[in-house]
C-alpha cells in the first residue's frame, strides 16, 4: 500500500536546521494497521503529513498504491488528498464556521459529488455524532469534534487514513472509543497508519488489530519495526 | 467546491471579517468617485458657462448695424444675429489671422464695434489645470486603494489562513481555493461599487449645490455625474480587487497544507532578560526587539499619513481666506485711467481726510513694491465698516474706480469651503482606511498572542493587568511611530514653505488637523490593543 523509501525533510535554513526526517524506509501493506511510536519532537507528524501528500520531502520517494508522491504536480497531489488519502489531525482542523454535518460534507463537494447524503447519515451513525451534526464545532465536546473528523476523513471512501495523534486531545474515555473506532474501520478493509506516543494505546491496537506494524522512531530515524 | 456555502456561513457567523474588506473597498471607491465627479462637474460647468456667453460662437462682434455687414465680406462662418455678428470658425480656417484682419478693418472703417473672443475660452475649459488636478488626485486615490485593500486583504487572509490550510489538507486544489477566494472578493467589491457610488453620488451633489453652484464669476461648476466615470470607477475598483486577489494567491499557491496549518516557530535570542526588570518593561522592550515586521507595519501605517497631514494641513493653511465677515471692510480702489498713477502720500492723504485716526491697512496691489510710491491699485481693509462705506460713496473718490471686493470676498469663502468639503472627505476616507487597517493588524497580532495571553491569566496575572501590558506595549510603539513622523513632517513643510515662498501661518487649518491625525493614530493603537485582549480574555 505505502512503500517510503530513503526519505528526508529538512526545515530553516543555515546554521539553524532541523532534520525532522532523516532518510526513512518502510513498507506498509494493504489493510495493515501502522503505527507510528516515538517521543514528542522525534519527527512523526512530519512522517505521517508527507504520507498524506501535505507536505513534500526533499528527498526519496513515497510510492501509495503504485502512484509516485514525490513526482505529482501539485494538482494530482491534492486530488490524491481528496480521493485517496483521509487525514485526521490532532487538533481536528475543522473549519469553525461550517456546521458539523457540512464539514463532513466538505470533501465531498470539493469532489463535486452529486449525492453524499446518505453516506453522511451513515458515517455520521457510525462514528456516533447523529444528534449533533447541526451544531458549530466550538459547541460539541472534544470527543465529538474528533468524530466528526473521522466522518468527514472517510467521506469519499479513501483506501488510506492517515492519523496524527487522534486521541492527543481527549480524556481517556473519548480516546478508547475513538481507538476502537479505527480498529473498527481497519477491520473493514481501509489501511490506517496512526501517530501516537501512548504507550497503553500502542499496546491496546498492537493486540486488536488483524495485522500490526510497530514503527519507532527517535531522531528523525526508524530505529525499531515489529510486526 | 462549497463556495456559497462558504461564503453564507462566513458571512452569518464571522461578519467582521468581511465588513472590514468592504467599508475599505467603500472608501475606496468613494475617494475615486468623487474625484472623477467634481472634474466632470467643473468641465460641463465651464463648458455651459462659455456656451452661455457665446451662444455657440467662436467670435461676436457687436454692436453691428446692417449697413457695416459688408466688412464681413472675407470672413468665414458669420452669421448676423440682430444688432451683432456670430462666428463660427470653419475647421480649415486660421483663427488668429482672421481675428485680426476683421479687428484691422473695423478699425480702418471707424466702426465702434469690438471683437470678443470665447474660442481661447472654450478652449482653456477643454485644457484646464483644474482637471489636470484633478488627474492627478485620482491617481494618489487609485494608489491608496491599491495599498490599503492590498494591505487590507493580507490582513484578512491571515485571519483565514487554517480554513485555507483546512481546505487544502481535505484535497481542494489551488485553482478551486482560489476561485472561492476570488468569489468572495467579487461580491464585496460588487456591493461596494454600488453603496461607493451611490453615497459620492449623494455628498458631490450636496457639496456642489451647497457650496459651488451659482458662484458664477468665481468658478463655473455644475453638478454633473458621467456614466462613463462611473464605469471607468467599476473597471479601476475591479481591476485593483483582481490584482490583489491574483498576486496573493500565488504567494498562497507556494505553501504547502503543512506549512499552512503550522505555527512557525523561529529561534529568538534572550538578550533583553536583566534583573529587576518590570513585567510591563520586559513585555514592551521583547515585543519591540522581536516582532520587526509588526513594527515595520504599523510604521508603515502610521508614518506617511501623518507626514501627509501635516503638510497637507500647512498648504491648505497658507490659502486660508479669512471669514468673510472679518473682511467686510475690504475694498479694492482703482486708479481710473493707467496712465495716471495716485501717489503714495495723496492715496494716504485722502484716506485720512476719511479716517483720521488712520485705522486703515493699504496694501498696493498687482506688481505695485513698496520701493515704488506710485499707486494704481489698492487694496485698503478699514477698521471701522462706517469708513468704509463713506469711502465709497464720497465725491473725492468718485473720479477713481472704486471696486467694493466685499461680495466678492464671501464668494471666495463659500469656494474655498466647497474645495475644502472636498479635500476634508478625500482625507477622511484615506485616514479613516488607515484607523481600520492599524486596528485590523494589531487585533490580527494580538489573535495570534492568543495563547499567550490566556497563559497570562492561567498563571495569575490579574485582567487589568494583562490589558495594561499590551495597551503599554502599543502605547510605546505607536508613540515612537509617532514622534517618528514629527520631524520629518516638520521639515518637509518648511521646503515647502521655503519652495512656494509663502509663510506657513499657524491658523486653525494648519494646526487642527494634525493634532486630530495624532489622536486619530493613537486611539487606533490603544483602542485596538485594549479591546482585542479584553475579547480574547472574555471568550477564554
Ligand atoms: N514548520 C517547522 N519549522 C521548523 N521546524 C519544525 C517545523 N515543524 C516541525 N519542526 C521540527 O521538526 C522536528 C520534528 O517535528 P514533528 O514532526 O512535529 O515531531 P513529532 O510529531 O514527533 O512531535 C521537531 O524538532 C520540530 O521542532
Ligand atoms: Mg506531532
């Protein structure tokens, strides 16, 4: 599914440069559960954004489903966002003024799709936000918000989703539930690829998902893959 | 791509952010509005002014009798009108040459009739200085609303900068980001266009009835309001929005979503940490030392306006005509025939048989110096009206012209109230973009400090406290924007004064306006740093 090879991103300029990402290989496969372990600072969300096409590496490759990342112009790599890949951030990036059910919807008229809504009512029974989609986000819970940035993530059906500390914000409750959810939706075929340093989280995944990959990272380097 | 969903929700729930783009875009289509107006009114003015006196001629001859038409024999274009001649010069014919071959031979025939010309007329209201003023206004107007919605729109853009990050990061290209962008843009610029010109249309139409219109002799101007400036406003205003739009879009298209979503964090130094230092103290001197491009701009907002007022305001202020009422005992005296000249001391010996205290100013005027005691014209201002008006009437003066300049003067008052109406706006509107634009960028600068400033709180810095650190930090740095820009306005006036060889007078118009500038500007910083940390505290 993501085959990284050999890739690094280097940020400033001069004296003052940080290799976020020094020169990273792995392999993850269809419908495997990744994740993406390592203290605060050792480069993962860096990682994880250039998977999702937000962000170019200054060198390597990131081949996802047989397609080059690294040699798209810029509008096939949006369209890749759009399409193939959903993101979820740590701290949700919804956009404030929308309401939660046309922030779901956003990808998919980005897309111009004609008809969404029944997919929306179902994403939106599944991830648990039903009562709650005619609500602003700075009006709904933490948990919720990130719910609601999982529907909107799985909108338009992308065979990859990409998640960067999902539970970073949540209480404990709130993140077991949003665990289960993508072990859930791992479970039904879409490859994942999670960021977390929770040590309690990795283990809980690495026992329920169907097929784990265990990546370390310190440094910007891979230091560790089980699985 | 959502757009008009994007813009509704903006717009019902952020409507601040757009109201601020479109008072700016107001203002400026205003600023262009009323210039290109008061232009065309004073061309249709004195277009139907020289049409007025000429009924359409080139050239009138009168009084002509119909046995003198034979002198017309050789002149082209006449037409005999009852008692006078109309002529209208065919486009081939050479109009000095004919002017003054027709002067010869009425003259050589001992005719008494005289040739007027309203073609030199008509044709300095095709060319005048006026407009040409006026070409000029527009294009300073032009280039402040390019700045200032350039400025304006950078702002707002900031403020926008995650939902655009957002936008990307979900898979929207460049193209439809910025067609929503555009969109935006459009339908403010729209609505501004027509609130702008409907508003120029409304004040012009008062300035110019008010003050300008029946001021014949004075200044011919008519209200007139042309489709074709307005158009050519529609065309300027737009084509400044989609410049801006297209310019900063491209700086957008260059950023990745990450880049977009992210804080930047840049390593800063610690020099300014010493002991016993003041919260207040380190807070202003940190801020000043480290955040140089929030300085630079609110400089940049600061500076050239308030260089601008002052000496703007010191012109303005060397042509200031005194009130009309204080001058009613004005008159200007004419030696009848210019050959003859009134000396100094006759001039001054019969203005005292009048006023024998000698409560009296006479000033010589047209080339008259002082070296040179011959007189043929003055201007005298008497204390007393009485004097004045026994002047005027006494059979002394009768054998010289007198001209009472009394009406004439309050004509000019009302002319230079109309302008200055004018003037006043034109400012009002560039000031009042700069006030909004400081005020967008600081409330913009102190949005970004929002965590900072929350962290003030969390770790028991008092309300007031935290809302006095920001007002004292933006009181300093718009204070030294300020007394930045004295000096410099300062000294520009005086080349000006030196330049022109007029004195800048410290009257109302000269010393007003700047300190309203200064009051203006320093409200903007406090005012604006006071009330975002206030919200920001509120909201938590
Ligand atoms: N935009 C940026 N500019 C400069 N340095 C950055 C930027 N983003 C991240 N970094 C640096 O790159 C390193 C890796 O960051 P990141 O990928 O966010 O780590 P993690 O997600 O593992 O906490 C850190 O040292 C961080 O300070
Ligand atoms: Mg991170």
């Amino acid at each position: 599914m993501i085959q990284v090879t050999d890739i690094t991103k280097i940020y400033g300029t001069g004296g003052a440069t940080v290799h976020a990402v020094d020169h990273v290989s792995f392999t993850l496969g269809e419908g495997q559960f990744g994740l993406l372990c390592g203290a605060s600072g050792s480069g993962k969300s860096t990682l994880l954004s250039m998977c999702g096409g937000l962000l170019r590496p200054e060198a390597g490759e990131i081949v996802v489903g047989g397609e080059n990342l690294t040699q798209m112009k810029p509008e096939a790599l949006a369209a890749y966002r759009l399409k193939r890949a959903g993101y979820i951030f740590q701290d949700f990036n919804l956009m404030k003024n929308l309401t939660l059910e046309e922030n779901i919807a956003l990808p998919a008229m980005i897309a111009g799709r004609k008809s969404y809504s029944g997919n929306l009512r179902e994403l939106a029974e599944r991830v648990g936000i039903t009562g709650r989609l005619l609500h602003f986000p700075e009006e709904v819970s933490g948990g919720e918000r990130q719910r609601c940035a999982i529907a909107r993530a799985l909108i338009n059906s992308p065979s990859l989703l990409l998640a960067d500390e999902p539970t970073g914000n949540l209480d404990a409750d709130n993140a077991a539930q949003i665990v289960r959810l993508l072990l859930e939706i791992n479970r039904a075929g879409t490859t994942v690829l999670m960021v977390t340093h929770d040590v309690g989280l990795r283990d809980y995944i690495r026992e329920n998902a169907p097929s784990p990959l265990l990546l370390n990272m310190r440094d910007g380097r891979i230091y560790e893959k089980i699985g | 791509m959502p757009i008009k969903l994007l813009i509704r929700r903006t717009f019902t729930r952020q409507p601040t952010l757009y109201i601020k783009l479109f008072i700016m875009l107001t203002l400026s289509v205003m600023m262009l509005m009323n210039t290109l107006i008061i232009r065309d009114s004073e061309r249709y003015g004195a277009r139907t002014e020289v049409l007025e006196k000429s009924g359409g001629y080139d050239y009138i001859v009168e009084p002509v009798s119909e046995d003198e038409l034979y002198l017309f024999s050789e002149v082209p274009g006449w037409e005999y009108l009852d008692g006078k001649v109309g002529i209208i010069l065919p486009s081939g014919a050479n109009p000095s040459e004919v002017s003054y071959k027709l002067s010869q031979r009425l003259k050589e025939a001992g005719s008494g009739a005289m040739l007027t010309s309203y073609r030199s007329l008509k044709e300095s209201a095709e060319f005048s200085t006026f407009a040409t003023l006026m070409v000029g206004v527009l294009i300073f107007a032009a280039g402040v609303a390019l700045v200032s919605i350039w400025l304006m729109y950078a702002a707002y853009l900031d403020t926008r900068r995650a939902d655009i990050g957002t936008l990307y990061s979900l898979g929207a290209g460049m193209k439809q980001v910025r067609a929503w962008l555009r969109r935006e843009l459009l339908v403010l610029t729209a609505a501004a266009l027509v609130l702008g010109i409907l508003l120029s249309a409304v004040f012009m139409f008062a300035v110019i009835r008010l003050c300008l219109t029946d001021l014949a002799g004075v200044t011919p101007i008519l209200y007139r309001f042309s489709p074709l400036s307005m158009l050519l406003v529609i065309g300027m205003t737009l084509g400044i929005s989609m410049a801006v739009i297209s310019l900063h879009t491209r700086r957008l298209a260059g950023m990745s979503p990450s880049e977009l979503l992210a804080d930047t964090h840049i390593p800063r130094s610690s020099k300014e940490l010493r002991d016993g230092r003041s919260l207040e103290g380190f807070f202003t001197s940190a801020s000043l030392f480290r955040d140089k491009k929030h300085n630079r701009i609110c400089l940049f907002a600061t500076m050239p306006l308030m260089v601008l007022g002052i000496v703007v305001s010191a012109h303005f202020g060397m042509y200031t005509p005194e009130d009309s009422a204080r001058r009613l005992g004005d008159v200007q005296l004419y030696v009848t025939d210019s050959e003859v000249a009134l000396h100094r001391s006759e001039a001054e010996a019969l203005l005292n048989a009048l006023d024998p205290d000698g409560r009296y100013i006479l000033t010589p005027v047209d080339g008259d110096t002082s070296d040179d005691p011959l007189i043929r014209r003055m201007h005298i201002t008497f204390a007393d009206k009485s004097v004045c008006d026994s002047l005027l009437t006494s059979e002394q003066v009768q054998v010289y012209k007198v001209k009472d300049f009394r009406a004439q003067n309050a004509d000019y008052v009302r002319l230079y109230a109309g302008f200055g109406v004018f003037f006043i706006v034109f400012g009002l509107c560039i000031y009042a973009d700069a006030f909004l634009l400081l005020a967008t960028y600081i409330g913009a600068f102190l949005e970004n400090r929002r965590r900072d400033i929350l962290l003030l709180g969390e770790i028991g810095c008092e309300e007031r406290r935290i809302v006095r650190l920001y007002m004292t930090q933006y009181a300093v740095r718009g204070g030294l924007a300020i007394l930045a820009a004295l000096p410099l306005g300062l000294a520009l006036t005086g080349v000006m004064s030196v330049g022109l060889a007029m004195p800048v007078l410290p009257n109302l118009v000269t010393i007003l306006p700047p300190v309203l500038i200064v009051a203006l500007f320093a409200a903007a910083y406090v005012l604006a740093s006071m009330r975002t940390t206030r919200q920001i505290i509120a909201e938590g």
